[in-house]
C-alpha cells in the first residue's frame, strides 16, 4: 500500500478534492414512510402519498396544485375530459364539479356526452368481463349475437342507443334546424337531458351536460362527430336543414381564455380534448398559471396524449413559473382521489 491510497476500499476521497465536483448536503426534503391507519380522510391519505414519492408524491402535487385551482376566486378552470369516464362510473364526480363552480369550460368528447345522455334518459351501463385468455373471441362474438356492446370490462345493450337517437330526433335536433356550433348543439343537449329526466322521473340524475347547460358553463365536443352522438348529428343532417360548424367553437373558448385573469387546465386523459384545453392558450395573452393531468400514455412513444406538461410550457401554453405535474396512473383511480383530497383541503 503506498502512501497516497486510501487506507480501506469504502474511505471517500477527500470532499475538498478539486476534481470533484461540489455537492449540496442531502438534509433537505428527505423521502417520508407513509403512515396509513383506519378512519383516515381522503385529504389525510394523500398527504402521506405527498410526502412520498414516484406516482404517490406526484398525486400528492397534484392536489396541492388542483385544491388551488379551486380556492383561488380569480382562477379561470378548464376541464378536459376524454376516455371512458362515463361508463366507468365517474360521471356524478364531473356532475358535481359543475354544479359547484368549479368547472368555467368543458372540453369531451362525443362518447362522453352519448353516454351521459343514455344515463340522463333511462339507460344504464353494466358490470361485466373482460376476458385476458383465449375465450376473449368467442365470448366477444356472443355478446355481438346478444346484441351488448363492450367497453373493457362494462356492458351496454345496443337498445340504449336505440333510446338514444329517438330522444335527439324527437327531443334536441328539431329545437335547432339550422346551422349551429357544436357547442350550440352540447347545449341543448344538456336541456333535453334535464327535462326528458325530470319529466319521466328517472332514478338516476340528469348529469354532465344537463348540469353544464344549468350553470352556463359551455361544453366543447370538437370531434363529436367521432361518436355515436356525431352519427346521429350527421343523418339527421341529411334530410333537414340541421349542421354543425365546428370553427364556431373557437371563438367561444378563446374568449374563455382570453378573459382569464389567471388560468387553471386539469386534463383527464388525452387525445383532442386535452390538446383542445391547451392549444386555446396560443391566442390568448397569457398561459395556464396551474395544470394537471392524469394520463397513462408514456412520453416516450412521442404521442400527445402522454406528452408533458413540461413540453407544453415549450409552446407557450404553460406559464414559465406554472405549477403542473403529471401523474402516471389509471384515471378511474387518480380523479376521485384527487378531487375528493382537494374538496377536503379547501373546506368542501
């Protein structure tokens, strides 16, 4: 052993040693074990995922960004809402951020707004199967001759679609007759939601967009012809003077954005409700001052629906000093949480 060699193999080189780099001292903000006991709130669950970390720290964020967003009276809230989150059961969580005030402009699709009129009117969704092994074929098959149609592991007979195009032929498309933005289209959807649902008493609420059109709050579908409520608009356009002008939208959005003394985008799956959200912050004179999205599509495949928020703030829609993140997990999972936790924070 020579003079200048460490004395053991774990002995550090001296911290002054020049040709290593300074550090900063790890006492800062250490990783915290959470603690989880029965009887625990909502709230109480996701500070201890917040003092954790990967996907547990990063909900816990986003409750501290979201609860914000509704707290702050000057906030302007965006929602952008895409997959399945109607037949999976989220649909009164959508219905009562409306009804609170907590929603200024929804961005969805058409299948969402389908599925929610079918539940305004009578239909229900169904608890059923998904199958992973090589009965998945033949038992597709079977429910094709049954006439039910399958959304993973949730059935919807067909005759509620059947229900569907007899309440929009006899109950919102005759009220418009004319050429008219989506957005017009979303509204009166809303009230001939609420009042085929009050009138024949139907156990389950009026919901999304019946509640969107009570408080004049706007629903945006601009693919809405990419679903079963766009098939209909389209063949009943064939025989009458009804259309839809999809530009229309933008004005109304737009406008949302750009009156916004400060503004707030919680996205909830991809596709073109998100990038609707963001892309209305490109005529606006400011940007998104909060975001948060709950997605399980991965950045690296180059995608938008897995695209960072951070990789919006290089186009100009985030803020550069915006409070975002993103959480990585199953949205029928993540939204209740976060907007369960975030209610509790501002005393809801």
């Amino acid at each position: 052993m020579t003079d200048d060699e460490p004395e053991t193999a774990a002995e550090e080189p001296d911290a002054g040693d020049p040709e290593r780099p300074p550090r900063e001292e790890f006492r800062h903000d250490p990783i915290e074990h959470a603690a989880v006991r029965g009887g625990m709130t909502v709230g109480e669950l996701v500070t201890e995922y917040g003092e954790a970390g990967i996907g547990a720290g990063a909900l816990g964020e986003a409750v501290d960004i979201y609860a914000t967003m509704l707290d702050e009276g000057a906030v302007t809230n965006f929602l952008g809402l895409a997959g399945a989150m109607v037949p999976a059961g989220m649909r009164r969580i959508v219905t009562d951020l409306i009804r609170d005030g907590h929603v200024d402009a929804l961005v969805t699709t058409g299948a969402t707004l389908t599925h929610d009129a079918i539940e305004a009117i009578g239909g229900k969704h169904h608890h059923g199967r998904e199958h992973g092994d090589g009965t998945r074929r033949e038992h597709d098959e079977t429910l094709r001759e049954e006439w039910v149609d399958r959304i993973y592991d949730v059935y919807l007979p067909q005759e509620h679609f059947t229900l569907l195009e007899n309440h929009l032929r006899d109950e919102v498309f005759p009220e418009i007759e004319a050429t008219v933005s989506i957005q017009r289209l979303t509204a009166e959807l809303g009230r001939a939601n609420a009042r085929v649902n009050g009138r024949e008493g139907i156990e389950e609420g009026p919901g999304i967009a019946a509640a969107a059109h009570a408080n004049d709050v706007p629903v945006y579908a601009p693919a809405v012809q990419d679903s079963v409520l766009g098939l209909q608009a389209w063949l009943y356009s064939q025989t009458t003077d009804f259309s839809l002008e999809a530009l229309a939208d933008m004005s109304g959005l737009n406008d949302v954005a750009y009156g916004a003394e400060s503004a707030g985008a919680l996205v909830v799956g991809g596709g073109v409700p998100k990038n609707y959200v963001l892309q209305t912050m490109l005529v606006a004179p400011d940007a998104y001052d909060y975001a948060v999205q709950l997605t399980m599509d991965p950045e690296h495949a180059g995608g938008l629906s897995g695209a960072t928020l951070e990789e919006a703030r290089s186009w100009g829609k985030l803020e550069p000093a915006a409070a975002n993140v993103s959480v990585y997990a199953d949205a029928t999972i993540t939204f209740p949480l976060l907007v369960a936790a975030a209610r509790e924070r501002i005393g809801e």
